[in-house]
C-alpha cells in the first residue's frame, strides 16, 4: 500500500467514527428530550379534571400520553379546560368508578369513548396471544 492509500482509509476511518459518535449522541440527546417532554406534558395533564376523568373511566393515562398524539392530547386538554359543565364532571368524578355511557356532558366525550374501546381491544388481544 502507498501512503496515500492509508492516508485516505485512515481519514474516512476517522470521519466513519466521528459520524457513529455524532449518531449515537443526537439519538440519546433526543430520547432525552422527549422523556422530559412527555413528562412536563404528564405534569400539565395531571392538573386537569380530564386526568382524573381517565382514571374514573380506567384509562391507563401513560398508555394514552404516549400513543395519542400531542395536538390531539392538547386539544382534549383545551377542551376540558373551556368546559361549562365542570359542577356536573365533579360529581361524576367523585365516584370511584365510572362508566363511559355517564360522560354525555364531557366535551371530549366521543374521544374518550374510543380511547376506551381501544384500550379494551388491546387488552382483549393480549390476553387471546
């Protein structure tokens, strides 16, 4: 081999690992970020009477924050917030349980409907697998 050879493979294998560092450090900075993200999010959702009304409904609130998509979770949390039926969603809440079918006055009451029939067809097919 001449030296110009090792030259060239010696620089491309310097640029191949600097590009494997750079890789690897912007995929875990972006982990990161989004955990933190996700969390603040949680935070903010757990300050609304829709975080309670997923829990009455037996919603897994991670599994929602982390598979619905964030303009849809801003928009519900919107919704709740601009609500006018907040006397009737407290009573409601202050039942352990509560069924979906006693959520008409909910502003997000078709959303949540469906969030928890996917949930239950999750869970109805893990548990066939």
């Amino acid at each position: 081999m001449n030296t110009i050879t090792i030259i060239v493979a010696g620089t491309l294998a310097l640029m191949l690992a600097g590009f494997t560092l750079r890789l690897t450090y912007v995929i875990m900075k972006n982990l990161i970020d989004g955990r933190k993200f996700h969390q603040n999010l949680e935070q903010e959702f757990n300050r609304l009477r829709l975080s309670r009304m997923l829990t009455a409904l037996g919603i897994n609130k991670s599994s929602y924050i982390h598979q619905t998509s964030v303009s849809d979770i801003h928009q519900q949390m919107e919704s709740c917030s601009a609500c006018k039926n907040t006397d009737e969603c407290d009573e409601k809440l202050a039942k352990p349980a509560l069924d979906v079918d006693e959520i008409e006055f909910c502003n997000n009451e078709s959303r949540l409907q469906e969030i928890k029939q996917q949930q239950k067809t999750e869970a109805s097919s893990s548990h066939i697998s």
